[in-house]
C-alpha cells in the first residue's frame, strides 16, 4: 500500500471535518439563542421595574388615601371601616409584589379577565392615566396560554401606551377586549388617540425605538413575550381613527 491517503480515507475525513464543523455550528447557534433568550428576560425585567417607577407616585397617592381615612376611623372608634382602609392598601402592595415578582410560575395559563383588571388597577396609577377612561369587555372563564405576570406586563405595557397616545385627545378612552377562536385568545387594546404614523408601523416594536421619549422597549419585551409562546402582537390604524393593537396566543 502507498503512504498516502486513500480516496476511502479523505472521504471519512471529509465527513469527520464537516461534522464536527456543523456540531461547532450548532452549538454557537444554541449559545446565541440563549444569550437572546437571557437578554430577552433582563429587557422584561427592567421594563417591569421601569412600568413600576411610572406608577410610583400614583401609588403613593393611593396608599395615602386609605390611611388618612384609617387614622379617622380609628379616632371615632370604628374599627371596621379601619380593616377595609387596610386591605386596601394590603391589596395594592399584593399586586404591586406579584407584578414585579420575576416569572417563575410552572403553569402556563393565565385567567385574561382577572390579569386584565390587575393591569388596569394598576394602569390607574400613572400619571398619564388622568383623565383617562378604562373599558374592559372580558368574559369569565377565558384562558390563555401563558404566565399571568407575563399577560399582566404585556396588556400593563399596552395600556399605559393608549394612556401616553390619548393625552391630547378630545376623549380620552382605552377599551380593552378579548375573545376566544380557533384555538387562541385574542385580546384587543383600542385607544382615542391620533393613531400611529405609517412610517412609523414597520418600526414599531423595533427595541429602543420610541417617538414618547421612552425606552422604547415596552412594545419590544411585549411583542417578545407574545412571541415567545407562539403567538403574535400586531399594531394597526382603527377605521374610526386611533392605535389599535391585538394580541393573539395560543389556549392552555
């Protein structure tokens, strides 16, 4: 036999070669994944703290209210009417704890009435919500597909934008919406505002691109959170004026 290879060997060490190139391939590939995958999670992290800093003072205001009232009550003796002034601040601080809580739940469904009512209780709080009247048109019983904080974050982050696009309008209403078909929950927030730019449709869940001055990345982390478990967030134009943006997920 010649001492050199074979075309039997250089085929076999072709394929060697060529394999463990694809497997270094793959594994970039599965590195990059997770590093979006984490870099994902910090940007809904940090856009939940961010939610969390607009609502601040609205909710200083809210919890003030309860405790004036408790002081009152306690003085004239009437202890009842304390106990509610604190369950009320005891539910605004539960809310507030599981919102800002990281995900963690095992189950992936979500009760869209109730993570609706959370996200427009604490919708309330912000500044921009002044003013602002919040219609909800939810069934009982409707689930959809995902943790409860992560729906709570996207229709929060979806609300507080119709709150910020409403300012200047002559009617300041947000109307929230869901309904369930073919195998996915579709939610609907609608606003009264001047509806979005047309350049601006292609760009905007694009992270970081904001026209508020904001981070730019509630759209974002919600479009990735939708995305995330198969679903979809679209924005559009309403036929009667105003931004109209639709999440679609999939049922538990």
């Amino acid at each position: 036999e010649g001492a050199g290879w074979s075309g039997a060997n250089l085929a076999g060490a072709a394929a060697v070669v060529a394999l463990a190139a694809a497997a270094v391939l793959l594994s970039e590939r599965q590195l990059r994944a997770q590093e979006r995958a984490a870099l994902q999670h910090r940007f809904a992290r940090d856009e939940r703290l961010r939610s969390l800093g607009l609502l601040a003072a609205g909710i200083a205001h809210e919890i003030n209210n309860p405790l004036e009232g408790i002081a009152n009550w306690l003085r004239l003796g009437n202890t009842e009417k304390a106990k509610e002034g604190f369950e009320r601040i005891r539910s605004i601080v539960r809310d507030l704890l599981n919102f800002a809580r990281p995900e963690g739940e095992a189950a992936a469904s979500a009760d869209v009435r109730a993570c609706v009512e959370r996200a427009c209780e604490l919708a309330r709080f912000a500044a921009a919500s002044r003013d602002v009247a919040y219609a909800c048109d939810v069934p009982e019983g409707l689930r959809a597909g995902l943790a409860p904080r992560a729906l709570e974050q996207v229709v929060l982050n979806l609300l507080l934008n119709a709150a910020a696009a409403v300012q200047s309008a002559p009617e300041r209403r947000v109307t929230v919406t869901a309904r369930a078909a073919a195998h996915v929950v579709s939610l609907q927030v609608a606003d009264t505002g001047p509806g979005i730019a047309p350049d601006d449709l292609p760009r905007l869940f694009d992270p970081f691109f904001s026209r508020s001055g904001g981070t730019g990345l509630g759209l974002s982390v919600s479009y990735g959170i939708a995305t995330a478990v198969g679903g979809t967030l679209a924005a559009e134009n309403g036929p009667g004026g105003g931004a109209r943006f639709t999440l679609e997920v999939p049922v538990p």
